[in-house]
C-alpha cells in the first residue's frame, strides 16, 4: 500500500520515541510474558493474525486499553500489517503512561515471512 507523505511524517516523528524490536525479539519475549497485540482492523484480524496475539484495533485501542491491560508496567508489543499504525498506537501508549511498549518492526507481513506461528479467523481472541 503507497502511504501518504503526511501519514509518513506522522509515522517517522512516532519513531523517534518509540522502541521497535523484530519478530525474532517479539517471540523471545513473549516466552519471558510480553503480550502481543494486534492493532490492526477488525478485518485484517479476522483473515488471519499472530498466534497468541489479542486485538484492539487501532481505533479503539487508547480507549479500552486501561481496561484491558491496567498495569502500565506491562511488556506490550504492538504489530499492525506493516509497523507503521503499531508505532502510532506504541507512541500514544507511552504518552499514557505505558512503560514498556514496542512496535514490532514489519508488523504482520513480517511476522508470516518469519514462518511465525498463525491463527486464522476469529481464534485466540
């Protein structure tokens, strides 16, 4: 997908501030307790996602995340279809007072390049 040159911006300023790590980083930490989160559309979850992975979507994610995860000194690790929306939802965590939040590097797209275990449709939610 071509991104806009604004919406690009917006994503590297993100970068500055946010930590990424790889799928191989993602997977070891998650084995020490990190939770791996699917910030993607309800959709794009829905076809496939990350094994293990919860969803709150992009949309909705500052909104519920409090409820959901209340521990702001949780591992979190953010994924979307390409690590461009997860560093915008990673920055916005951090200003929330989140602590140790990530981005995964390549989102999905990487983590099935990876040979990463997958789930299709709605299971693991």
């Amino acid at each position: 997908m071509k991104h806009s040159e604004g919406f690009l911006k917006l994503v590297e300023d993100a970068r500055t501030r946010v930590r990424e790590v790889t799928v191989e980083e993602t997977l070891e930490r998650l084995k020490a307790g990190a939770r791996l989160v699917d910030v993607r559309e309800d959709s794009e979850w829905e076809a496939g996602h990350a094994a293990g992975a919860e969803h709150m979507g992009r949309g909705v994610i500052e909104r519920d995340i409090e409820a959901r995860v209340p521990d702001k000194s949780a591992e979190l690790i953010l994924y979307c279809g390409g690590g461009y929306r997860s560093a915008l939802a990673a920055d916005n965590l951090q200003r929330m007072g989140y602590r140790e939040v990530f981005s995964m590097a390549g989102g999905w797209k990487a983590w099935k390049d990876a040979g990463a275990p997958v789930r299709e449709g709605r299971a693991g939610e």
